[in-house]
C-alpha cells in the first residue's frame, strides 16, 4: 500500500518535472486539486467535413491516435505504468474531454487521511506541552 502512497508522489514529481512539454504539445492542464491531467481534443474546422461524412468512427480513431502519442511519451519519461485514463467524453460534436489521473487515486485519498490524522496528533502533542508549560510556569511564579 505505501509503494501506492509513493507512487504518487513520483507521479506529481514526474507531471512537475514534465510540465511544459505536457502542457504544449498535448495542452494538457494540471489540476492539482486533485491531481489530474485534462484536455479538450478539439476536431478542426478543415476535418470537420471529413467528421461529417465518416461520422464518430473518424472521432474515435483522432482520440485513439491521441491517446496513442500521449501513452508513447508517458512510457519515455517513465509514467505509464502510474498514470490512467479517468474519463474521455464527448463534450459535443467536435469535441472530446480527455482526462488523466494517478492510476491508484484511491490511495491519494487515504493519503491525505494519514497526513490529517498526523497533523492532528501534532497538534494535540503541541497543545498538551503548551499546557504542561503553562503549569510548570504558574507553579514556579506561586513557589517564589
């Protein structure tokens, strides 16, 4: 389960490093919210004829060969194997969301369960040496 928490971190660390090629040849964005990749793949005017005369079958084989390219520099920056497709949809007749996450995103969510309960447990020791301080203080001051 932790090979799962730090692979995500190398998938941030990888996207961080990747970024600019990321976001300018696939224009892709980062949400890192919740750490995903998205993209509009967007049929130009020019193939929109052809889209008209082949219909969804021309749109499904741009988004495959997309997903093909992104797939094929994903493997050459060591990504593949920690990244997956959360969602393709079709926003209307010429457009298709693309959208990418951490492959186990189940994880990330128990990852930052652990860091809160951790910062909680931090905050808790703070405050209860805060407090003995405090006594050991007023203590000292009735003692003088």
């Amino acid at each position: 389960m932790f090979n799962k928490i730090f692979g995500y971190f190398k998938y941030r660390k990888i996207i961080n490093e990747n970024f600019e090629v990321i976001s300018q040849r696939y224009k892709f964005r980062y949400d890192r919210k919740y750490g995903r990749l998205y993209t509009v793949l967007n049929v130009t005017e020019d193939r929109q004829e052809v889209l008209k005369t082949y219909g969804y079958d021309y749109l499904d084989n741009e988004v495959k060969k997309f997903i093909a390219s992104i797939e094929e520099y994903f493997l050459s920056i060591g990504m593949l194997d920690i990244i997956s497709i959360s969602k393709i949809d079709s926003i209307d007749a010429v457009n298709v969301l693309i959208v990418l996450r951490y492959k186990h995103h189940l994880h990330q969510a128990f990852l930052y369960i652990v860091i809160g309960l951790l910062g909680l447990f931090v905050s808790v020791i703070l405050v209860t040496g805060l407090v003995k301080l405090i006594i050991l203080l007023v203590n000292f001051i009735m003692a003088i």
